[in-house]
C-alpha cells in the first residue's frame, strides 16, 4: 500500500477533529477566561505525562514485532495488559498517598488527578486497538476511531459546559467519558482475540524496548508540555491561560504531524526493511515533501499569528501572536524530527531516542527556568523552540549513522 492513500485517511479525521477541537478554543477561552482555561492546560499536560508510564508504549514494540514476521499480535496482548495494570495500580497508590500535595501544587482539585489516570488507562487500550489495526493496514477503521473519540470529547464537553454549566471540570469529564466509553466498546473484542502464553524472551524484549521509552516520553513531555505547568506554577493561572491558548493554536502543526505520522511509520518501516535504492529514494523524497509543508505552515501561523489570535481568543489574550509565532516554529521542528526518528524506532534504538529527548528536554528546561523571570511567557516559548531544534538536529544526525540515506543530496542517484 502506498503512503498516500493511509496518509490521506488520517489526514482526513485529523482535520475533522482537529477543526471541532479547534473550534472549542474560541468558545472555551471566552466563556472560562485565561484561568479556567490555564487549569485544562494543566489537566492536559498531566494526561500526557501519564501516558508515558501507563502501556509503556511496547505498543510500538508490538507492531514493530509483528511487520518483521516475528509474532502474532494477538499473542502479545497479556503483555500489554500488563503495562496498563501495573503502572496503573503503582500510580493509584502514589495518589492515595500524596495526591493532595501533587494537587495543590499543580492549582487543580484532588479528583482531576484520579480522572487523569482513568483516561490515561482508557487511551492506552485504544492505543493497542490502533495497533491492530495499524498491523491489518486498516487505516480508514483506525481513523474513524481516533476523530469519533475527539469529535465525541467535544460534544460532551459543550453539553457539560454550556447546558449542564460546568467550568473547566466540564471539558475534563468529557475527555474522561469519550476515552473510557470507547475503550469499554472496544476491549471486548480486543482482548477476546486471544491472549497466548506470556514468554519471558518477549517480555524481556519489550522491557528493555519500553522502559528507555517512559524515560523518553517523560523527556518528551518536559520538552513540550512542561512549559505549560512551569508558566502556572510561576506566573499565575491567567498567564498559563493566555499561554495556554497560543500553543492551541499552534498545536494545528502537531496534529497534522501526529495523522501523517501514524501513516508515515508502518510505511517507512517497510521500506527500511528493504535494501533497494528505490526505496530508499521514495523515503527521502517522501520525507523532504513532509519538511517542506512543516516549515510553510509554521511561517504562515507566524506571519498571521497577531489577527488569528485577535480573531479566535478575543481581547483577554492580548500578546498572544508573539507566543504563536515561537510555538508554531517549535512545533514544525518537533513535526521534523518525528519524521527522522522513525528510522531509530525501526532498529531498535530506543535508548538513543531517550538521550535526544532526554538532552533536548534538559536544554529546553534550562532554557525556561533563564528566560521566563526575563521574558515572562515568551521567554517559555523560546526555550521550547530551542529545545525542539536541538532534537529535531540530534535525531537527523542520529538517524544518518544507524540508517544512513542522502536527504541532502539528490534521492535520484
């Protein structure tokens, strides 16, 4: 199957649920204000740090498996199970222990933390449902899923909003109950596949696979979604708001990556199991095509950036176009290194995967804790942009020595 056609499904949902997603931002920014929309910024960062411990991402581990003939995935379903149970209960008696401390710091009710884990549980099955379907190459079911969960979150979240009227707890419930109701619909038949006989040379395999990985997404997240927490914790719930909103807007170049990229993988994969030079051709032209649109997205949201966000968030988000510009070149140099890092996960090397997100993280937490009492929250955005330059350059050199192909050099020879 050719890139273009997956890619175009995914697109497609991506667009659906990320136009209905967007168009919550005006609604939401307006009727919460900066604060209540500061705290689901929060909400949200918390989701993401948790999905890099809930699953331990051996998703991946198990679709890699699968395209190199070297088991059933059906098979491998105790193991994942087991990355979802344990983690969970780990992190259910962190919060019995000390969540009201984690809370009060994060500016965010006690219960939120305990729906946060619900969701991650809950998105972590969809997560190996999608690799099913990821190994069936059925991408058009994988994709009418993922944008029914968003489109079913925002539908939810404008009932408890707007006619129940809830605050900034109303979108957070709506992501709890569209996760967890389509993990519920789905892991009947998910897990009735069959389960097979736990073997410890694959649970080693994934261990050693997935624990580099919750390191790297934690990595990840302090790279990305950290500047968010530290903008609230240092500057106020407003601020966070404002913040907040401009990496929303910017976050249009994440979600085109994210759909191009649960395409781009299984696709590349394919082809780096190949040796052929026309392989290697298709995945750097393919690839330069992908960095091109990135970039002219990022300078279109920068040289729009001061209406759209008068347009959208409306006067209480004055000074948000300099934050969008900023954010949107970080997240066109996160969109880059998605595209060269593929080439790591293929063999393997996620230990070195952990050491770019681990180093680039670190660099952009400097970066913030120096810039921000100099710049406030644009001093934040900036020292993600150089975070996520230095990541997107270290997973390009990175991938060159393990899988070297000649992206700046003509793919034609």
């Amino acid at each position: 199957m050719s890139l273009a056609r997956p890619a175009l499904a995914y697109l497609v949902a991506s667009l659906l649920s990320g136009a209905a997603t967007l168009a919550l931002i005006p609604l939401l920014a307006r009727h919460l204000g900066p604060e209540g929309y500061g705290q689901i910024g929060v909400f949200l960062s918390v989701l993401a740090l948790g999905n890099a411990w809930i699953g331990w991402n051996i998703q991946g581990w198990a679709l890699r498996r699968v395209q190199s003939g070297g088991e059933a995935l059906a098979g491998l379903s105790v193991l994942v199970l087991a990355a979802i149970a344990l983690p969970a209960a780990l992190s259910a008696l962190l919060l019995g222990a000390c969540g009201q401390e984690l809370a009060a710091y994060l500016g965010l009710p006690p219960w939120w933390l305990w729906l946060a884990l619900l969701t991650c549980c809950a998105q972590a099955v969809l997560a190996y449902q999608a690799t099913h379907w990821q190994a069936a190459e059925r991408h058009r079911r994988n994709a009418v899923c993922s944008a029914a969960v968003v489109l079913a979150g925002v539908a939810a979240t404008l009932v408890l909003i707007f006619v129940v009227g809830l605050g900034a707890e109303g979108r957070c419930l709506a992501l709890a109950l569209a996760t967890a109701g389509a993990a519920a619909l789905l892991s009947p038949s998910l897990f009735a596949r069959g389960w097979g006989r736990p073997s410890w040379p694959a649970a080693r395999a994934a261990l050693l696979y997935g624990a580099p990985l919750v390191l790297h997404v934690c990595a990840s997240w302090a790279l990305l979604l950290a500047d968010r927490t530290l903008v609230a914790a240092w500057l106020g719930s407003s601020e966070a708001g404002r913040y907040f909103a401009a990496a929303q807007l910017a976050s249009v170049l994440t979600l085109g990556s994210d759909a191009i990229n649960r395409a781009w993988v299984p696709w590349v994969y394919r082809r780096l199991q190949s040796a052929r030079d026309e392989d290697r051709r298709a995945i750097v032209q393919r690839g330069r095509g992908l960095l091109a649109l990135y970039a002219a997205t990022a300078a279109a949201l920068a040289l729009l950036g001061q209406p759209l966000c008068a347009w959208i968030l409306g006067p209480a988000y004055q000074g948000c176009g300099d934050l969008l510009a900023v954010l949107a070149l970080a997240y066109a140099a996160d969109a880059a290194y998605k595209v060269w890092v593929a080439t790591l996960f293929f063999h393997e090397r996620t230990a070195w995967v952990f050491a770019i997100t681990g180093s680039a993280g670190a660099v952009a937490l400097l970066a913030i804790g120096l810039a921000v009492p100099l710049a406030g929250a644009l001093g934040a955005a900036c020292g993600v942009a150089l975070g996520t330059l230095l990541s997107a350059l270290l997973a390009y050199l990175a991938a060159q020595r393990v899988h070297p192909l000649p992206w700046w050099r003509s793919a034609a020879r």
